[in-house]
C-alpha cells in the first residue's frame, strides 16, 4: 500500500500518560512485517524513547519535519517535536500537558491542509483531562470542525464513521446526554449528516451509489407512532427528502433488527440516531479492528475506535490493531484522493 509520491501521514500522540505511545511504538517496530505507510508522529519525542525503554523496546526516534519522514522511516520514527511541560507518568495523566495535547491536534491540521502531510491519524485523547485545561469541546471531532473552520473560512458539519470490516455507522446525534436526543434531532440534521455521508462515501470510499439505512429513534421505529412520535414526524420525512433528491435511502428501520448478517449486507451504511446505537453494534462486530473516521471535514482524519486505556499505558499489553486499522484507512483515503483529485 506504499506511494512514494504521497506525503506521509500526520499521527498525533493523543495523550501521552495514555496507550498512543504504547501502540505507536508497537506498529513501527513491526513496520516491514505490516508494511506500514509512513506516518510523521507529532508529538514528544522523549516520551516515545522512554516508553520505548519501560516497554523493552530498541527504537531509534529521530526528529523530523514532513519532507524527511519517508526517507527515515525505514530506519528512525520520525517525530514533529511537540514537548509536554509536565513530566509524563504512564497511566497519570495531567491536564498541564494539555497544550501540548491539542497543539499536535493543531500542527496536523495546519500541515495536512498545506499538504504536506497527506492525511490525519490521532491517538486517544481523554476529554476530561483536557476540560480541566479549559477545553471547550465536547470531543476531537468538534475540535477538528472548529480548527477546519478557522482554517479555511467555511462552516463544516463533521460526521462521525465507525468503519469495520462487518458494518459502517454513523451517529446523527453524537456527544450529548441520551434525555437531549430527541430535542436535537430534526429532520435538517439527519438530511444534511446523510447527503454529507453518502457524498463522502463515494469520493473517498469510491462506492458508485451507497446505499443508507436509516434507524428508528424509537423501539420498532415508533411502531406508526404508538411508541413516540418522532420517527413518523422527524425521521420518515428525512428519508423522504433523501429519496427525493435520489440518495438510495431506507427507513426508519427499527434499530434491534438491522444489524444482524442478512441486514447488513443490504446496506453500505447505517446512520444512527444517537451515540449508542450507532457505536455498540460497531464495537460489538469489529472492537479492535474498526476506525473512526470523520466525513464533513476539508482533510482526512481517521482514529482507533477506543479510548486511552490509561490502566494499561506502559504494561506492554495495548493491542495495535485498532490504530493499525486507522493507519491503514487514512492512507488508502488518501491515495483514493489524489488518485481522482477529489477532496470532500
């Protein structure tokens, strides 16, 4: 999967008390075995060398900037400095290196949109670390909506794609307590989260005309309104529009039954009405293996699919995949991009 005319990936270290470095460091080491892209880690290269020790592992890092990651990958990870301020204790986080935390998050935008790194991979973060600091969004993706906006001047509606080998979700409600889902959702935001999905799906994905399953925000999809009135009254009309404007869409469909094998080989996607419903069948069929990855956003950004593991740091236990996965994806997306000159 290597393209040598392709800058490499930006990797940020998410937060370092957590599993990123841990799982970072456990890729490169196998990088010829897995044939792994180049990716250019923006993050605290002392941190990296001393898991690297803790972890029983031989790595040589070595400081970078874009142009030189692919040269010296081979040999040495490459790392965009990004110190921490405060001393760095696996499985300890804290919120005097949250600067740093969110200014890798930054360094990856600003060099991905100039492209000269050629897509976004970020390691965990924990939010509540990070609110301590006075960080005002309710996760990475809002944060990489907000960054895109100032970057580029244009309002931006990040989605949020679980992709696995087994299912494909995306949650039209996301980060928001389950009493306020069915305020917040309307019939705009599940059209524009499901024409936002569908068009990134066929210029990045190259699926020719994806196919969306719409859930039921309710038991039985509101059973004609006997159990809630939202999905005749909100979601029913959405797919409507969706049909309408020739998006090959289905629904609402009562949410208990889409997930099983025959279900899911009638649709390419499944958009979601809240968090949950979207994510525990995602985690369910593919835990280690799935990706997150955010439609909507002028670059691409995918992540592992689970969070910091900060009881784990340092132990030599965190299983790769899920990064492996996401490393994976963006470089596929990436060469998909430049391949047709398409960018969402």
């Amino acid at each position: 999967m290597t393209m040598t005319n392709m800058p490499p990936l930006a990797l940020t270290m998410g937060d370092p008390a957590g599993i990123g470095p841990d799982i970072t460091l456990a890729l490169w080491s196998n990088r010829h075995a897995l044939a792994l892209p180049p990716f250019l880690y923006i993050g605290d290269a002392q941190v990296l060398r001393e898991r690297a020790t803790r972890l029983g592992l031989d790595i040589a890092v070595a400081n970078a900037v874009p142009e030189e990651a692919a040269r010296l990958f081979p040999n040495a990870l490459p790392v965009l400095s990004c110190d921490c301020p405060a001393p760095v204790t696996p499985g300890t986080p804290d919120s005097r290196n949250a600067a740093a935390i969110t200014g890798a998050i930054e360094t990856a935008v600003t060099l991905t949109l100039a492209g000269r790194t050629a897509a976004i991979v970020t390691n965990p973060i924990a939010k509540a670390v990070l609110y301590d600091a006075g960080f005002s969004f309710p996760g990475h993706t809002e944060f990489l909506a907000d960054l895109a906006l100032k970057a580029t001047g244009k309002e931006a509606l990040p989605v949020m794609l679980l992709a696995g080998p087994k299912l494909r979700s995306v949650p039209v409600t996301i980060h928001i307590p389950l009493k306020d889902v069915p305020t917040a959702l309307t019939q705009e935001l599940i059209v524009e989260t499901a024409v936002i999905t569908e068009r990134d799906l066929r210029q990045r994905f190259g699926i020719t005309r994806p196919r969306l399953a719409i859930a039921g925000l309710n038991p039985h999809a509101g059973e004609t309104g006997t159990i809630g009135l939202e999905d005749e009254a909100i979601v029913r009309p959405a797919v409507e529009q969706l049909k309408a404007a020739g998006i090959d869409a289905v629904g609402p469909l009562p949410a208990d039954t889409m997930f099983h094998d025959a279900a899911r080989a009638t649709y390419d996607v499944a958009l979601c009405m809240y968090h949950d419903q979207a994510l525990i069948p995602a985690k369910a069929l593919g835990f280690d293996d799935s990706v997150n990855a955010t439609l909507g956003l002028p670059f691409i950004r995918t992540s592992p699919d689970h969070g910091t593991a900060f009881a784990i740091a340092g132990k030599g236990v965190a299983k790769p995949d899920s990064l492996l996965a996401a490393i994976r994806l963006a470089h596929a997306l990436g060469i998909h991009e430049r391949a047709t000159g398409e960018r969402a």
